[in-house]
C-alpha cells in the first residue's frame, strides 16, 4: 500500500487553466491536458461507454484503475466533478472527500462512497488508508490537495503524464512545494505520442 | 540549420534557483540542475579535463556540440560566465551576446568569440544563422533570454534535462511564455539515472 498522486500536466508545468468553474472545471484552456484521455478505452469502459484505443496510454490509465484502493480528493474538485460523474462514478472505491461542512456519506452504483472528512489532510489519509485495503491511496487532486500531500511529505510516489502544449496560466502543481527536496527516484518513463509518462519515488 | 535551446530543468520547472549572483551562477539549491553534468565525459573533455563517464548522457551533451554553431546567451549569462570559462571557453564557435552597451568582439581561444549585439533579438540570430553556416544555432540562456526567443516563436526544437529534484524556488523556465501554444511535438526521450532528457519541436 502506498499513496500516489497521479496527473496530467502541461510541459509548463499547469495541471488546469484559469478560470476553473463547474461548467469550466478544467479551466480555460486546458483541452490539451484531458482531451488524449478521452479516447482511451480503460477510461470510456470507465465511464460506461465502448470504444476507444486500446494503447499504451489506455493500459496505464487502467494499471491505476486497478492499483487505487481508495482516492483522496479536496472539495473543490468534488464540487466541480460532481453532476459529471452522475449515477455511477468513474472511482469505483470509497473517495474521501476534504471540507470544512460536514455531510452525510454518499454511496453510489459501482462501488464509488463520497465520504466528507473535516478532520484534516492527515485523518483523510489514514481512513483511505483503511479502506484501501492492499491496494494504494490515490491523492486525486485538485492541485492544492495534491501540493498539501507533497509539503507534508505524504506522497510515496508521483506520476506526471506531461502533455506536448503550453497552457501558459492557470494553477501549477509545483507551487511552494517546497525546496531541496532531492529525495527523488524516477521509477519508470513511458513515451506515447499523446504524452511523456513520468513516474518518480519519494525515497525518504 | 535550426535554432535550439537546451537546459537542465528541475521537476518543478526551474532552471536556477535564487540569489544568482557572479560568485553564485546556479542561484541558491540548484546543485542538482548542473552536478550530473560535471561528471560527464564530453563535458569534462569540453573543460580541458580528462576522465568521466561515457554514459547516454555524455553522447547527448556531446551531439549538442557537435551540432551547435553559433551560440546567443544574454548578457547577465555572459557576466555571471565570464570568468568561469576563462581564456578558452567551452563553446568554440561565436557567441552572440545580448547586451545594451555596446563592447569589442573578444576572440578567445578554441574558437570561441563573444560579440556584443546591441541591436536586439532578432539581430542577434540573423549573426548567429550567419555564422553558424549549416550548424544550429542555440539559445544558450538565461532564463528570460530563452523566454524571449520562445515567445517570439524563434526557437525550433526545445530539450529539456529533467532533473529529479524540487528547486522550490528561482527562476522558472515557462513564465509567461505563451498561452495556447499546441504546436509541440515530443522528438525523442532518453530516460537515465541522472535525467530525464526532452526534446521537443514547435511544428507551426
């Protein structure tokens, strides 16, 4: 069991557009960072729909399908990806959702629970950890969430799908994560045309 | 004859960190950005040094001397260099150096001339194209003299040395470089220990 954080970035380094908004929830300019996911076969069978490319890009997406245990992800991101994900989401496991405004569990077809946690980034961990059972934590994002886990130093390993575009604005992952962190390992680069997958550890 | 442009670039996207000043070139905690680099065959032999390793990376510092005819570095790289590469600097091919104040071309040994452009970018890499005959040209630094030429869409093909580490902090390659821009295309990836190397190509 580890914790991963797993994101498409632009190579300047941006993981959504500005401007982000429930009817604009990757933000302006962003089609570049989601749209190669779009026609691969592991996330359309997610989604509930056929077709699709059956590529490198498409198993990778479903070796984390089949990895994550249980996701973390911060309110914002629920907010905006909630009418989205409908009925059935994608997940599939219990998600563990970060606010301050507590709420009741809400459990979805297909094995998806949004479970509202106001305890804080470390209490959110530790339930995904116990209900991720063998399989990893996912720190899903957004990129504040995901920069909170990189600052406390949670995350054992990340991978960045860098896609070929320069978004130019918007929120950037590396944001005051922290300086002199030399304690990491690149594990594993996957080169598609559609992106360059970078996997790194966190060897502390 | 292309125009290229080639920097070590830490995972969060930095290519110094802060404080450069003459006696401190890289900035603060940017060790990791240029230590893979000393060690290498090709680099030390470009030194007048003997010994290093013959490694991916080595061949892949060698090819870009290889290739490189003509080189542009804005003037504060120039300052920051000048003593550093000494009477026979590494390039060994003219270098156009960006600058207000007009200054003699210097010939040094080895092949190396620093000429002083005071006439602005695109002057500079007319010299260049000019004197690198069938050669690229290189954008040699530093950050914002490299941001200038992209912006400008002047610079063909970009390899970036992805480094495993956090910088945390100092200057950032892509700041305000451009929204939009979905002309790149990934050339090649080489993946070692010490680097992850990009090189892409702006197709418009």
């Amino acid at each position: 069991m580890i914790v991963t954080a797993d994101l498409a970035i632009s190579l300047d380094g941006y993981v959504a557009g500005p401007g982000v908004a429930p009817d604009n929830p990757g933000g302006d300019g962003a089609e570049p960072l989601f749209e190669w996911i779009h026609g691969l076969a592991s996330w359309r069978e997610r989604q509930g729909m056929t077709g699709g490319e059956e590529n490198r890009d498409s198993e990778l997406m479903r070796e984390w399908f089949d990895a994550t245990g249980a996701v973390v992800m911060g309110r914002t991101m629920y907010d905006l990806g909630e009418e989205f994900w409908g009925d059935n989401p994608p997940f599939r496991t219990p998600v563990l959702v970060l606010t301050h405004r507590p709420r009741p569990t809400l459990v979805k077809e297909g094995g998806t629970t949004f479970t509202f946690v106001t305890d804080g980034i470390h209490d959110a961990l530790d339930r995904a950890r116990d209900a991720a059972g063998t399989r990893n934590v996912d720190i899903a994002g957004g990129a504040s969430t995901v920069r909170q886990y990189l600052r406390e130093g949670l995350v054992d390993e990340l991978q960045l799908h860098v896609v070929p575009a320069l978004i130019g604005a918007g929120l950037r992952l590396f944001d005051d994560v922290g300086a002199g962190r030399r304690d990491l390992e690149p594990v594993r680069v996957v080169d598609t045309p559609l992106a360059t997958h970078l996997k790194y550890r966190f060897t502390k």
